[in-house]
C-alpha cells in the first residue's frame, strides 16, 4: 500500500488518503479502502463459486467418459449374445459395478458441491431430479445383474438413461454456472 504524499496531501484525483498512484494508506480515514475489500472479497467469492461449478462440470464430464467406457462393451456383451445363451454374469456384474460406483461417485461430490456453493439454490433444484434418476437407474443396474434375471430386458435402457443421465446433469450445471438456468426457472425432469 502506498503512503500519503506529503507533497500533494490529498493525492491524486483529491481523494483523502491516496498516495500519487491512487492507492490508499493504511492510515487512511476514509471508507473507498473498506468498499474496495468488500467488492475484492465479492468478486473473490464469485470466482469461488464459478471454479467449484466448473470443477463439478470437468469431473461429470471426466466420468461421463469413464461411464460411456464401461456401458458400451456391457451394451455389446448382452447383445452378442443369443436369446437362449447364458450371459457370463461375472463380467456383466464387473461392468454393472464400475458403472454403479461412478454413479456413486458423480452423486456423491455434486451433493458436496450443493452444499459447498454460495448460492445452492439453482443447483439444488436442478441438479437434485437428475440425481435422483441416477440413483434409481443403479438401483435398478445391481439389481437387475444380481442374479442375472432382467439382464437382457432392464440392463441397456437403465444404462443408457444413466448415459443420458450424465449428460443432462452437465448441460444444467454449466447453465447454472453461466446463470443462464436460476432457481426461479423450471425444467422438465425428463431424462
């Protein structure tokens, strides 16, 4: 911080307690100093909070692409098979559990991040529906590959709304992030 000048006293542009670049003093009596550290802290807090959106965004996309992985040879592998042929269960539940734990994993840190924002409000109401419908579609992916029983008919569609799911999730949340989507808007909860 700069020091008043003795030469100029008021400083530049006459503001009380600046010094010839215009900072202020630390001994200065005026409150510009107070509203600038008010405003810092704002912007400071915004930065905040867009970083922990677009960090939210980047890790759903980044297991989005772990999903996609794991769905497409699990789709392909109940496909390939013939209607009267037995699935090798143990490598359906194998992709059906890495599909589990990154849904897990994407509900897990966007609960955190509506915890964690300045202003949750848009992300809790637009995030929470999507959630919801990834959790079910788990529920229903361990279920169904449990005993191998559904395989064929539930396992592809509730791995492709969970695919779907995902992709939903990061569209809303970068609307949010670039307060295009605000808590007084709706959407349709369809996925």
């Amino acid at each position: 911080m700069g020091v008043v000048s003795p030469r100029r006293g008021l400083g530049m542009g006459g503001n009380r307690g600046s010094d010839e670049s215009g900072e202020y003093s630390a001994t200065s009596t005026s409150s510009p100093g107070r509203r600038n550290s008010a405003w810092e802290r704002s912007v400071e807090s915004m930065r905040v909070r867009d970083a922990g959106l677009e960090d939210l965004k980047i890790f759903i996309e980044e297991q989005t692409a772990l999903l996609v992985r794991s769905i497409q040879p699990l789709v392909s592998i109940i496909r390939a098979a013939s209607p009267t042929a037995t699935f090798d269960l143990a490598t359906i539940q194998d992709h059906v559990a890495d599909i589990a734990t990154t849904v897990e994993d994407i509900v897990n840190r966007t609960s955190d991040a509506m915890r964690a924002v300045e202003n949750p409000a848009a992300l809790e109401k637009h995030a929470a529906p999507v959630l919801r419908v990834l959790e079910e579609c788990r529920a229903g992916l361990l279920d169904a590959s449990e005993d191998g029983n559904g395989v064929r008919a539930k396992v592809p569609g509730l791995a492709f709304k969970i695919a779907r799911g995902t992709k939903e999730l990061v569209l809303r949340v970068d609307r949010i992030e670039s307060e295009e989507l605000t808590e007084r808007q709706d959407l349709p909860n369809e996925i």
